[in-house]
C-alpha cells in the first residue's frame, strides 16, 4: 500500500526531526564526556613518565635533588579515606535508610534539609571547624582529625544519595516481606538495602572520589608530614597536600612529580569505582 503525498511528507518531517534530536543527543553526550578525556589524556601525557616503582616505594626526596617518590603519601591517602569511610559510610547510610523509610517523619524534613546545607558548605569551612573542635583540644595535627574532616564532607552525600536510591525501589517489595511476617527492621535492612545496594554503593564511590580530592580540609587537620608515618594521633602526609605542595614549589622535579601524584589518584579512584561496580554486578543486578 503506497503512501499519499502528505502522508509521505510528514514521515520524512518525523523522521528528519528524529535524527536531529538523536544528532543533538550524541553532541551533548560527546561535549560532556570530552573534558573528562581532555583530563585523563593531559595527566597520562603529563605524568605517566614518572610513574615507576620508585615513585610507589621511595619516600620523597630532599629539596634539590632528584628522583625519590611518594610511598608516604599513598600510603597516607589510603590510611585517611578508610578511616574516614568506616566513620561516614555506616552514619551516611542509615541516616539515607531513616529518611526514606520515614519521609512523614517529625525530624525527616529537619535531616534532610541539614543535609543539603552541609553538601554545600565549602570544604575548607569544613576543615576550619574540625581544626577547632578536634586539632586544637588534641593538641597537634593527626590523621584522625583529617579522617573526621573527610567523614563530615561524605556523609551528607552518602545520605542523600541512599535515600534516593531506596525510594526507587518498588514498595511491592516491602509489602511482601511484611506480609511474611518480617519485623520492618529486618525488612530494611534485609531486602530494602540489598536491594538497593549496587546503587548506594555507587553513591559511596562518587563520596569517596569527593574526599578523596580535597586538599583544603587536611591543609588544616592532617596537615603533611615528610617521614612515613600510619599512626592516627600523628600528622600524616596525603597525596593531594602533597601534590598542592610539589605543584606550587619552583622545582621542576618536584612539578613532575606532582603530575605523577595527580595521574596516580585519579586511578586509585577508578579502581574503586570500577571494583565495585563489579563486586555489587553493576546496573544489571540492581534492576533485580
């Protein structure tokens, strides 16, 4: 069956109109992801050359001279994150829980109004206070009040991002264990959270990757130290000070190395990300 004249014309109208937004689509998709490659092209073709085994094993060298690394740093960065994520992650995730399990509570609207608030305080406000109330009573600079620092910026995120997450899942679900005669509280955490779980993970790893870059806050809590150190009570060097401090010296060395430093976070991140979106099986399992 042949089509009219103005059949025909308006299915090429459709269809010219189709591969336009399709056409409009792609650019906008392209333009956004072109400066994350612009980036992680620049710090490949930047510091990729002094990534070696001595960067990740030796301790950095005095000033003047070459070669040396960042093993203190590394080790301090990963040291700090995971103090920070023990504190944040489990407040962050079930402050997320309550909200979205009681979102006609009394305090919901209070708790996620605070939370909101505090994703947009500046982080060096953040370390401003932490200096105050942690540094400053300890006596001296220490990982643990970086850590705390990092813990206070990732918790709202963590908050906000699983309250989000749970309340897209089917509330079917929740009837059912119910109806089975599941206490709510073993529901939540049984069948809501698990549920949810390649989703607030994700959320974890993109508060991770927030913390993870921060200089400003540490500049003021765990400040930097020049020696290897793990203990908690101590000062302790970061990658980001490090790099902040390596980036800014009239050193050219140092300049190189601080490419290195920042090439060497960027991935870190990327393997948490990628590692867990792999353990929790991605998108895919979540949709189940």
């Amino acid at each position: 069956m042949e089509l009219s004249v103005e059949s025909r014309g308006n299915y090429v109208y459709r269809k010219a109109k189709s591969d336009l937004m399709m056409g409009v689509t792609v650019a906008a998709t392209v333009v956004t992801l072109l400066p994350l490659f612009l980036i992680l092209g620049y710090l490949i073709v930047k510091g990729a050359a002094s990534v070696n085994w001595a960067f990740f094993t030796h301790m950095p060298a005095p000033v003047g001279e070459k070669g040396g690394g960042m093993a203190n740093a590394i080790v301090g960065t990963l040291e700090v994150v995971a103090i920070a994520c023990m504190i944040g992650v489990p407040l962050g995730i079930g402050a997320g829980l309550y909200l979205a399990e009681n979102r006609g509570a009394r305090y919901s609207s209070a708790i996620r109004f605070a939370a909101d608030v505090m994703m947009g305080v500046p982080s060096i406000v953040v370390g401003i206070f932490i200096y105050g109330v942690v540094v400053h009573p300890m006596g001296g600079f220490s990982a643990i009040a970086g850590s705390i620092a990092l813990a206070v910026i990732m918790i709202p995120l963590v908050t906000r991002t699983t309250e989000e997450i749970i309340v897209l899942i089917p509330h079917e679900l929740r009837e059912a264990s119910l109806a089975l005669g599941v206490p709510q509280w073993r529901t939540s955490l049984s069948v809501i959270v698990r549920s949810a779980m390649s989703g607030i993970a994700t959320g974890v790893i993109l508060a991770i990757a927030r913390v993870a870059g921060e200089t400003a806050p540490l500049l003021f809590t765990a400040f930097g130290n020049n020696f290897f150190s793990t203990s908690v009570a101590q000062p302790i060097s970061t990658l980001t000070v490090q790099v902040y401090t390596y980036a800014i010296s009239p050193f050219p060395d140092w300049q190189r190395q601080a490419w290195a430093g920042a090439l060497v976070l960027t991935v870190i991140v990327l393997a948490l990300e990628l590692g867990v979106r792999w353990f929790t099986g991605g998108p895919a399992k979540s949709a189940h």
